[in-house]
C-alpha cells in the first residue's frame, strides 16, 4: 500500500486541497485512494496534527494512528492512502521527521512526500496579508522577517534526508506553462485523480486571502479592539468581495517587492525545481470598471466593520460618504455636487438626514406606489352588513373565543401596539407609565388640537378595547373618570393590576362579554383604536352605534377603523360556516360611506377624517381615523332612543 503525505506549503492551495478531497470522497475511492476524516480532534477535516504526534507524542501513539490509517484503506478495500497537513512543513524538526519515517516504513510499502511551493514574491505577499489578520499582535512590516521562518530550502533537505530523494516532491503552485488549474494539475499528477470542472469551481475560493489594503486596516485598526472577533470580519469581507475580487496591484506589488528584499533568495532555490526567485513583470493600475468593482466591495467591508465595532451616534455629523449612500437607498439616485456641499456645510446628522428626505416631494414621487398603493382605481367592496340577532352572537362568541383561549394566551397576539401596560418593566416607563401609552395620548392630544378641542373638554372617557391598559392608565391622569372596555377578561386582569401597580384609581374597566350595551353611559369622549378592525363588519356597525350613542350633547367620537382592503370581501354565512378555519384575528373593514351614514343618522358633525398607520399594509390597506362631534340639540334625542 502507498501512502502520500501533502506537507504545505501554508498559503500554497492546502484549504483548497483538503475541501476537495472531502467533498470528493467517491471520487478519490474510485481512483484508489483513502483520505482519512476525523483522524485527529482538533482539526478533524486534515491532518496537521500530525507534527505535534512526531514531537511530542508516545511512538507508540504515532504508530497506533499510522496503523489505523492503513487498516481503515484496507477495510474499503483501498491501496493509496493520502494525507495533508500544512503545519508539517514548519513544525517538524528533522528528529521528528526521522521519527515519521520510522513509523511508517514498516507498514506501507512506498511513501511520497509532496511540498507545494508559490513563487518566493507571492508566497511571502500572502503570508504577510496572513499575519496581519491571524497574529494576536498588530504586525509591521519591517519586523515580518523575525515572524516568518519558512526556509523551503532546508525543509526539503530535512524530508529528503529521512525520507529519501526520491520520495520528495516539490510542486509548483504556479503552472508552468500558465495552463491549467492548481488543483486539476496536484490531483492528476500527484494522485492520479481527473477532477471535474464542477469540482475544481466548488473549492476555488476555499480559504480566499484578504486584499492587502483590507488586512492592514484589520491589522492595526480592528485586531486591536477587545471585541475583535475574526470570524465576523472575514465573513464581512467575503459578502462584501462576493463579487469583486479586487486590490491594488501596483501597491501590493510594491509591498511584495519592499518584503521579497528581507528574505534571501538563497533560500529558495532548489534543484530541480522551477524557478521560484523570479521577479513578476510591472503591475499594471485597476482599470475603470475593475475600481468600481473594487471600490464598492471595499466600501461595503468598511461599513460592516463600523457597524459590528462601532457604536451609533446618531448625533454626529455624517460624512459624503453616508450622505452619498442615504440618497441612493431613499431617492436612488447619489446627490449632485452642490447639494452634497450644502449638506456637508449644514452638518446634517443621520436623523436629521433622514427626516430631510422623508419629507420631501421627490420621495413622495419616488415611492409613490408604496405610500399610497390603494388608489382611486380601486373597485367597490362587497360587504354583506346584515345578520340576524342569532348570528351576531355567532360572530361574538367566536372573535371573543379566540381572544380568551387558553386562558388569555391572545394577549400576546394580537398586535395592538401602544395598549399594554402589565408587559413593560418599570425600569422602561416614564416615571410611572408606559412609554408607549405616553405616545398615544400625544397622538390624542394632537388629534383634538386641530378640531378645536383638548382633554380638558373631555370630564368622563370610554377607551373601547383597552387592552391590557397601557393608554387607559396614560390617560386616567388627565381625565377626571375613564372607562376601559375590553373583550379579554385576562388582558382587564392584567389593566387592573397594573392601574392598582401605579396607584390608579379612577378607572373603571368592564368587560365586553356579549352583546348586551352595558351600562357606561352617558361620557364627553368615546375613543377605539385598534380594536374595531378585528370585529366582522356586522359587529363593527353595531359597536359604532353603540359607542357613539353613549357620546353626551357636544361630546366627541375618536375611533380607528379600516375602510377599505385590496381584495377584502364579506358574507356573513361564509363566515360564520368557515370561521374555524380562518385566521384568528383576521381583519376586518368598513367602508367610509357607511360609517358617514351612521354618523349622520347619530346626529354628528365630522371634524376631521385622516389616513392613519395603525394597518401597516399600505400596499393593501387603508386605515382611517375618524373625529366627530355629537350636536344632540339639532335633532331631537328621542329619534335615537
């Protein structure tokens, strides 16, 4: 049996080897040949640990690995062992090279050993883009030579001597003749194995160096930080050069001349073997499309870098660059020379940037789709509105189901954001209440603002579909009595306790249990956000109508509701046949029309009807909110009773 041992060179094709060799395993072993996996812990998918075996293990160890590579070939019925490991080529003293020897000459029969070499310039180049990532220390240049001692000369006078001259093989890197693959020439002149084209291709960038401008960024820039981690950066850098294989010829050439000039040549002249001293012709500077190429990769590198070690300060002043790439991602287009001079001059920060752009008029026109994708091109909605007594009970009975399964598990569920008090810690609140709910009684404010109104018209509030209280609680400080109304007896558990939690106590919170109206009337303010939606369009009229009934002479109405969904369609058979199988809290609509006619028929003056984001489809939802005021004393109460 033959065995072959691969020892380096490091930056010579090894990773690249050993991946192949992995995946190609039915391959070698239609060729003859075993590669050994698993044969040692710590780098299971080679076999470099086979010089720290020579060195410092028991020969009795290293016989027992040799024997078990032998016996595994024979077992598969192979006569061609190979191994590979780079570290061998410089971890091995000649002592244990001779220890290797005598281990395995009494159990194969013929043993090759192959030393891959790389031109002394490029392999001296790489090590150094090797160095400046992988060792714990930032590296200079001028010091490199104290770190490499990598003698090719002498580590093929030390195989040779335990081994033999003919069993040592020295293989170019670099054809020749310039024809061919590295791995389709090692794998066919050294094992005897024709590799596929696909094969050659799944393994061409197995252990893809950095540019050198990359690695000294790395080197002195990024090694250094106490969270440097080398698997995030080179993962960085290979999504960001998945494209590009860029770098700067000229200056890497010069770096490798200024390197090549520590080392002497002496070292790299073997018998034999090609000439591996000779100097590479002038590099030629990147030509347009290739700087592009390599500009944006590099670009893309840098900004992961900054954000996986740099933190945000949305305070600071962004640079051309930022600028350059907010305009591309919001408008796609870069800024003209001009405007990014003004934008310099004005030290526009990212939030500032960012609200400038959003605000725009090129932005509205630019996602004109996005922002407003239901048009007036849109169809009418069929929407079936009348049911029986009977089945809006069906309809309750069913949406509260789900709303109270297993004990409150829809408090979690349904995304009513803003409405929840019990899921903040304190340590997240403003001063005693959730921040959230802080929002949106601004929103509320706002709202009433510019009908004319404020919170201190407003002495006694309904919040219908208060959820777990977040608002409800927000609000009780300003208003003299509130109301929270909820279908979820576990989410009014939750506003209770969190009310009592913050020393509250002028909220009354009534659960919504049928269909019955309950006895919370008479109010100034009736408000619902995030809640009508989730009702089918019977109950959504019939809670409009209840809500804005209990509104006093001159009080107000705020309420959200959908008014229009691309698609959206309704009957009230199909859904009460169908509605175990639908999505629990699917949404509903009702459109404007109806919701004007019942505000008309309740005798309501509308103050303001505005598109709203509480659905956040645009491409296929409209969500309105509506603000009216009851005017009682222009039509008689007793026609609504």
């Amino acid at each position: 049996m033959k065995l072959t041992i691969h020892i380096g060179s490091h930056k010579a094709g090894s990773t690249a080897i050993q991946s192949t060799c992995l995946r190609e395993t039915a391959m070698l072993e239609e060729s003859d040949v075993y590669y050994p996996e698993n044969l040692f812990p710590k780098f299971p998918k080679q076999h470099s640990e086979l010089a720290a075996l020579v060195e410092h293990g028991e020969a009795a160890e290293l016989q027992a690995a040799i024997e078990r590579v032998f016996s595994d070939a024979a077992d598969r019925g192979l006569s061609h062992v190979f191994l590979s490991g780079e570290d061998l080529c410089t971890a091995t003293s000649a002592g244990g090279v001779k220890r290797l020897a005598e281990a395995v000459s009494g159990v194969f029969d013929a043993v090759s050993i192959v030393l891959v070499l790389r031109r002394k310039n490029d392999y001296l180049l790489s090590h150094l883009n090797h160095y400046f990532r992988h060792h714990r220390d930032a590296v200079a240049i001028r010091n490199f030579d104290s770190f490499m001692k990598f003698s090719p000369r002498d580590t093929v006078a030390r195989w040779s001597a335990a081994f033999g001259d003919d069993a040592v093989t020295v293989f170019p890197y670099d054809s020749p003749t310039g024809d061919g693959s590295f791995l389709g020439r090692f794998f066919s002149a050294i094992l005897n194995v024709p590799l596929t084209e696909t094969a050659i291709k799944a393994s061409a960038n197995a252990n893809a160096s950095f540019d050198l401008l990359s690695a000294i960024v790395v080197n002195e820039a990024v090694k250094t930080l106490p969270e440097f981690d080398l698997t995030d950066v080179n993962l960085a850098y290979l999504d960001a050069f998945r494209h590009a294989r860029g770098r700067m010829p000229v200056f890497e050439s010069d770096i490798a001349s200024f390197v090549n000039n520590l080392f002497p040549d002496a070292d790299w002249v073997i018998d034999g073997s090609a000439d591996l001293t000779r100097t590479p012709p002038a590099a030629n500077p990147l030509g347009p499309a290739a700087a592009r190429n390599y500009l944006h990769a590099l670009s893309d590198f840098f900004a992961t870098l900054r954000a996986l070690y740099c933190s945000d300060q949305p305070d600071m002043p962004l640079g051309r660059g930022d600028i350059v790439t907010a305009y591309r991602a919001f408008l796609g287009r870069p800024p003209d020379r001009d405007e990014l001079n003004r934008l310099v001059a004005a030290r526009k920060t990212l939030p500032a940037l960012r609200q400038m752009i959003v605000d725009s008029p090129e932005f509205r026109r630019v996602h004109r789709e996005k922002l407003n994708a239901a048009g007036l091109n849109l169809p009418a909605l069929d929407i079936s509105l009348t049911a029986t007594e009977t089945q809006q009970h069906a309809m309750f009975d069913h949406l509260r189901g789900n709303w109270n399964r297993d004990g409150g598990e829809a408090r979690s569920v349904i995304p009513r954001p803003g409405r929840d008090a019990s899921d903040a810690a304190p340590a997240a609140r403003d001063d005693a209440h959730p921040a959230t709910g802080a929002e949106e009684l601004n929103d509320l404010r706002q709202t009433l603002a510019r009908a004319g109104r404020s919170l201190a018209d407003i002495h006694r509030m309904v919040d219908f579909g208060c959820g777990s209280g977040g608002f409800t609680i927000k609000a009780a400080e300003e208003v003299e009595e509130v109301v929270g109304i909820d279908v979820s007896a576990a989410r009014l558990e939750d506003a209770a306790a969190a009310a009592r939690r913050w020393d509250i106590d002028n909220i009354t919170w009534v659960e919504k249990n049928g269909l019955a109206p309950g006895d919370v009337a008479p109010y100034d303010a009736w408000y619902s956000r995030f809640m009508l939606q989730y009702g089918p369009p019977p109950l959504i009229e019939r809670w409009l109508r209840e809500g804005l009934g209990g509104v006093r002479d001159g009080g107000v109405a705020i309420f959200q509701v959908p008014t229009y969904s691309v698609n959206y369609h309704f009957s009230v058979e199909s859904y009460l046949e169908n509605a175990d199988e639908q999505a629990p809290f699917r949404m509903h609509c009702l459109c404007q029309p109806r919701i004007f006619e019942i505000l008309d028929e309740m005798s309501y003056k509308i103050l303001e009807v505005r598109d709203d984001n509480a659905v956040d489809i645009p491409r296929h939802w409209v969500s309105s909110t509506f603000v009216a005021e009851r005017r009682l004393t222009e039509k008689p109460l007793a026609e609504f009773e």
